[in-house]
C-alpha cells in the first residue's frame, strides 16, 4: 500500500486559507461552515471544507493525531468520508458551550444524519484517531497518546461500495473560525482485524 503524500490530496469546499504539507495539514475555517443533512434540525450544510484520498482500495487504516483551538459552540474538527452530499461520515472532537469538548461522530446515509457523542472530562486541544475500513465497514477510534486506542463506533455505509474520499475536515456552524492541524499521519494497510468467529 502506497504511504500518504500530501500530494494525493483533493479538496471538497476548499477553504480560504490552509496548508497541505507531508508532514502537516492546516484548515482555517469560516463561519457557518458545516456538513448535516435531514434528521430533525431542519437544517442542510455541505459546504465545510475537507482535505481528502481518493482511495478504492476495500482494506486499510488511516490515522492522524489533531490538534486545534476552538473557541465557539459546535467548532469541530476530526476525520471524514465523503461520497456525495447524503452520504459521508465526520468524526472529531466538538467544542461546548461549558468550555469542555465531547467526542462525536456523524453517520449520513441516503440524506439523513445520525448523531453519537461522548462527553470528556477535561478541555482537550489535541486527540489521536484512527479510521478503519474493511469493504462498507468502518471502525472509528481515539487516542490520547496515539499508542492504546479505544472504539469510539462501527458504522456502515450503504454507498461505500468501491471508491471512497477519505481524509481531514473541520468546520464552524456558529460565528466563528479557527485552524486545525492534522499531523503525525499514516495511511497503512487495515489494523482492523477480521473477525472470524461464529459467535461473540
């Protein structure tokens, strides 16, 4: 399997400022930039920018250690998949009103969005996460040392049936902007092992 290249990156909403080198990615945000879709709010977004890897490969992991200083409720930033408009996936850490942040992700398939999260215990400026694929299998997990990773969700998507965009998000629903930095990257072959016993 080929290693990351800053090169093989491809924007979806580029951003006004940012920075794509092998050894970071900086994403500078602007207000009311977002991915939701359907579910309840009433509310559509597709327009926050996210660096990805065009990849058709069935089998891999990705993972990158973020760092960031959001301010505002909702600033957000992680790791995504995008296949169109109704179905991708983001995966971060969200700022809070309470000055904390809570791990979350969100699952969109066929135009409806889901929402997972998990509140922590103290402000965190930087997390470690790990993307696992195996076909339209996905196994999303969190690092704090980017060594003992814990499951944060296993997800499918219904369209995720060859080639996928993979990669670096980050966004500001609110009045807001701030940079997220993606660092300490590697694209490996899939960490997630197979199971393969008949019963849990």
């Amino acid at each position: 399997m080929n290693p990351f290249t800053a090169c093989a990156l491809t924007w979806i909403n580029q951003p006004k400022h940012s920075t794509l080198t092998e050894r970071e990615i900086v994403i500078h945000t602007s207000p009311d930039t977002d991915f939701w879709r359907g579910t309840y709010y009433g509310l559509e977004y597709n327009n926050a920018p996210a660096a990805v890897i065009v990849s058709n490969d069935p089998f891999w992991s990705l993972k990158a250690n973020v760092s960031f200083e959001s301010k505002v409720f909702f600033d957000q930033c992680g790791l995504c998949i995008y296949l169109d408009e109704n179905n991708w996936m983001k995966s971060g850490i969200e700022y809070q009103s309470n000055g904390f942040q809570q791990l979350f992700s969100v699952v969109t398939n066929n135009g409806y969005s889901d929402w997972s999260m998990a509140n922590l215990d103290r402000p965190a400026h930087s997390m470690y996460y790990r993307l696992s694929r195996r076909n339209s299998d996905f196994l999303l997990e969190h690092s704090v040392d980017g060594e003992h990773f814990n499951m944060m969700r296993m997800f499918h998507l219904a369209h995720a049936k060859e080639t996928v965009n993979v990669g670096f998000f980050a966004s500001s629903p609110g009045d807001s902007s701030f940079a997220a930095h993606f660092s300490e990257i590697e694209w490996t072959e899939c960490l997630w092992q197979e199971h393969t016993s008949t019963r849990f």
